[in-house]
C-alpha cells in the first residue's frame, strides 16, 4: 500500500471533522476538499461544502457540477490545485459503488472516507484512503503535521467564501 504525496495540517483535520459530526449528529453525510499549491504536498486550503448544490442524506453526499465549477475556478484564480475529496460515511470506511463510479476519477487524485459521522475520529489512521491510478487504490493515510497552519473556505454553487 502506497502513502498519498500529502501532508495533511491539523488544523484542516479538525475543521473537516467538526463539520462532519454537525451534519452527522442530522443524520447525513457530509465533506470537503483539500487544496494545496501546484507541486506542493502541504494542504494550505480546506474547503468544505456549503448548501447550494450540494446534496447531503444518509447513505449520500453529492457535489453538482456547479459547485464543483465555483470551486475549481476559485482554485485556479488562487494558484491551488484541489487534491484530495473527503467525505463521511454514519459507520464504516469504505469506497461505495456510488463512491467509485461518481468520484473524480483523475489520475493521482486522493478520496478519504471518514467513518462514524456523528463522532468522526481525528486520526488520520483511522480514515480510509484510496488514490485514483487506472481505478481506486488503497493507499496509506498522509501525514498530519500539527505545527502546519491552514485556511479554510466553504463552497458551493453560489461560490466560494471565507469561513
């Protein structure tokens, strides 16, 4: 098993995961993007995901098209590449059906899936990770640095705004 080419600041893990256990003390799923700066394995940017376009249910998350576009072009605009979606699941880690096949399939791009979404562990570890090569690969969890600092931003079809 390979370990994904990023570095994963703290401060990003606990942004996601409290997000995560709002939504999933409702009872559906959520998640977000990490960003990082071309060429760079330091998430800078945790992006999580707003409402507008965005579909949350138990058993589903789903980005449109777009909120994906408002994203991608901020990212763009900023010099960041999106590298990685993480997404919660109300009990175990896996890549689902809907997962693989509606996932961005991008060569080297990361998927994590967080387990028990109303009470998200903040180890990396205990996350699932896949890479997509000629399909989802399990790979390693990155590393968390806690001394690196992040920003984060929420997105959705209406845009993307400071947090």
């Amino acid at each position: 098993m390979s370990q994904p080419n990023l570095i994963v600041p703290t401060p990003a893990v606990t942004r996601l995961c409290a997000d995560i256990r709002r939504y999933g003390r409702a009872g559906v799923e959520t998640g977000g993007l990490l960003l990082t700066r071309p060429g760079d394995s330091m998430v800078s940017l945790v992006a999580v995901a707003g409402t507008t376009g965005i579909v949350r249910k138990h058993g589903l998350f789903c980005i449109t098209r777009p909120a994906f576009d408002a994203i991608f072009t901020w990212a763009e605009d900023n010099e960041l590449q999106v590298r990685a979606m993480v997404h919660s699941h109300a009990k175990e880690a896996f890549l689902s059906r809907t997962d693989r096949e509606g996932g961005l399939r991008v060569k080297g791009f990361h998927s994590a899936v967080v387990p028990m979404f109303d009470n998200p562990p903040e180890d990396l570890g205990r996350w699932r990770w896949w890479t997509f090569t000629s399909d989802w690969t399990p790979t390693e969890a990155p590393r968390c640095d806690p001394a690196a600092c992040t920003d984060s931003v929420v997105f959705d079809g209406d845009g993307v705004r400071a947090n």
